[in-house]
C-alpha cells in the first residue's frame, strides 16, 4: 500500500470514529444520480454523502484527491446540514450536488 493511500485510510478511520462525522460516507458510485432509491435511502439515514466525480480514479489517486479535500469537507460538513450529497473532483474541489431540502422533498415525493 502506498504511503499516501495509507496516509488517508487513517485520516478516513479516525474522522468515521468522530462523533460530528457520524453518517459521512464516500463514493465513487455516480450512478447515485440514476438511482431514486439510493437518494431515498441517504435522505432517510441522513447521510453526509460525498462521490469522487471520475469514475476511472484508482486508489492512489482517490486517496491524494481525498489528503487535498480533507480541510474542504470539513467545512462542508459544518455549513451543511445532513442529508445531502455533494461531489469532488479531480481538482479537490467541492460542489454541492443535492442539499436536504431536495433530498427530503424527494423522500416525501416516494412516500
């Protein structure tokens, strides 16, 4: 394993085990955007939902983009309320994709 791939598996474990966060997961699932019932399921667990945007990424290169961006989801996180889905790209930029008022209202929609 690389030093950077391992560098982030343990920033990764140690951000799961923080208590602000809890419900953060990431992806490089785009199909998500395809998928009502996956949005359904982050809205009613109330995910904090990240997915790195190219799809032909290997490990390595997930793991530089996601040393980059760390700092930036962070920020994210605390200026956004779950659920919501937002994207990284190569760059280590982050956009907001779907907010929670979308999320939910998409969730009220299919019940």
């Amino acid at each position: 394993m690389t030093n950077t791939l391992t560098k982030a598996l343990k920033m990764w474990t140690g951000c799961q085990r923080s208590a602000k966060w809890a419900g953060l997961f990431c992806t490089k699932d785009g199909k998500i955007s395809n998928n009502l019932l996956e949005r359904i399921a982050v809205a009613r667990a109330q995910v904090k939902m990240f997915i790195f945007v190219s799809q032909s990424l290997s490990g390595a290169d997930m793991a530089a983009i996601f040393l980059k961006a760390i700092v930036p989801m962070q920020e994210f996180v605390r200026k956004h309320p779950a659920p919501f889905i937002a994207k990284i790209y190569r760059d280590a930029s982050i956009a907001l994709w779907k907010d929670s008022q979308a999320l939910v209202e998409e969730l009220e929609r299919f019940f």
